[in-house]
C-alpha cells in the first residue's frame, strides 16, 4: 500500500540517497522572501542543497521539495497551488549563482494523484524554472528518486565510466575546469560523445553538437 507524500518522507529518502556521495544542507532562504505575496498555509515546501562529496570543484544543486493536493486542468495551465510553488521555484534560481539554475529541480508530491501518468509526464516535460519530477499513481518516492541524479544507477555509471570511457572523462574535466563549459553537464556529454563517434560529415557535426547548447551559454560566448 503507497503512503501519502510528506515532506518528511521526501526528505529522508533523498538523504538516504544521497548520504555517500553528497552533503545536504536544509536552504537557509526564508520562504517568505521567495514569495512575493501571503504564503498560502497549505503550501507545503522545503529547500535542499546538496553539493559533492570530495570534490573541491563541484557546484551546489538545489532540490525544492513541494506537496501539492492534486493535479487538474488548473495545475497543467500553472495555476492554483503549483502555481505557488513554481514562483518559489524561480525566485530560488534568481538566488542561485554561475552554473547553479542548471541544476534546480523539483521534487513534487501529489496528494490525490491523477488516475494515469498521463498529467504526471507532462508536467514533467515542461522545464520552465526548473527540472521537475512529480510523484506518479502507484509509484514511491524511492521510485521517483530512481529517476533523477540520485539513483544507484548514476552511482555505479559514475564509478565505472572514467576507467571505460575516455572520452566521457575528457569533457567531464572540460566542464569541471573551464567555467565557460558549466553547461556541459551529463546529458551534454553523451549528447557529444554520441555525435563525435556517428562519422558525420563535419558540416553535420557542427550541428548535432552546438544545436542543444543552452541559451545562456551562447550569449556568453
């Protein structure tokens, strides 16, 4: 039988996935100063930042962790209680400093969920603000955990890949020691890798590797 979604029990689980290969720190932000209007009381979010263990370069990410009463038309138009969430959620990216808006997420809980994963995924699909996660019917919180950087897949991808693949190892250390590459983050990386080994010609390969570069980045360069 699932369990209702609590903060408490998000949290728990994303320490618990978290505690061998990251430090978490609860966000010292007020939450008031992250909405500019009464924060409604049953709003109910808190703010984790976790940064990588033994690594001097890494960078903060920040996960928001919301509950919300049910996904309807309202939430799929950001209305009504994700709504508020969602404007915590972009007044923390303006709070966050270089690369760090690129590695906001939101963890959200439902509390009614909807009948399929239909409303789920495509929330989900949407990455205004943030990357969002939304907990689905049948699903536990471990099991959405699964799906974001904090699964024990990532782990073990993460101790296997630099001695398997070099060249996965190369543009890590490009991101991690040139902070004009911030972006160049996990999902870059296979993205550059796959198109470095396709044999394109190399007008296409232009294309295929700086199509997909965040905005950002572009202007700064």
């Amino acid at each position: 039988m699932l369990h209702l979604p609590t903060i408490e029990s998000f949290e728990n689980a994303i320490r618990t996935a978290a505690s061998d290969r990251y430090l978490v720190e609860e966000s010292k932000w007020n939450k008031d100063e992250l909405l500019d209007e009464p924060y409604p009381a049953d709003i109910m979010v808190k703010i984790l930042r976790l940064k990588r263990l033994n690594n001097k370069l890494a960078g903060w990410k920040t996960i928001i962790i919301g509950i919300i009463g049910k996904i309807d038309a309202e939430s799929l138009e950001f209305k009504g209680e994700l709504r508020q969430i969602l404007k915590i959620s972009a007044h923390t990216r303006e709070k966050l400093t270089e690369a760090e808006p690129y590695d906001l997420y939101l963890f959200l809980g439902v509390l009614n969920p909807p009948e399929n994963d239909g409303p789920c995924m495509r929330l989900e699909a949407t990455e205004q603000f943030c990357r969002k996660y939304v907990l689905r019917p049948n699903e536990t919180i471990e099991d959405l955990i699964e799906r974001t950087f904090l699964s024990r897949f990532e782990n073990q991808k993460e101790k296997i890949e630099p001695l398997q693949d070099p060249l996965i190892l190369a543009l890590r250390e490009t991101q991690s020691s040139s902070p004009e590459h911030f972006w160049l983050e996990s999902r870059y990386q296979n993205m550059w890798k796959n198109a470095l080994i396709s044999g394109e010609t190399a007008d296409t390969l232009i294309e295929m590797l700086f199509e997909e570069i965040p905005q950002d980045s572009k202007n700064d360069e």
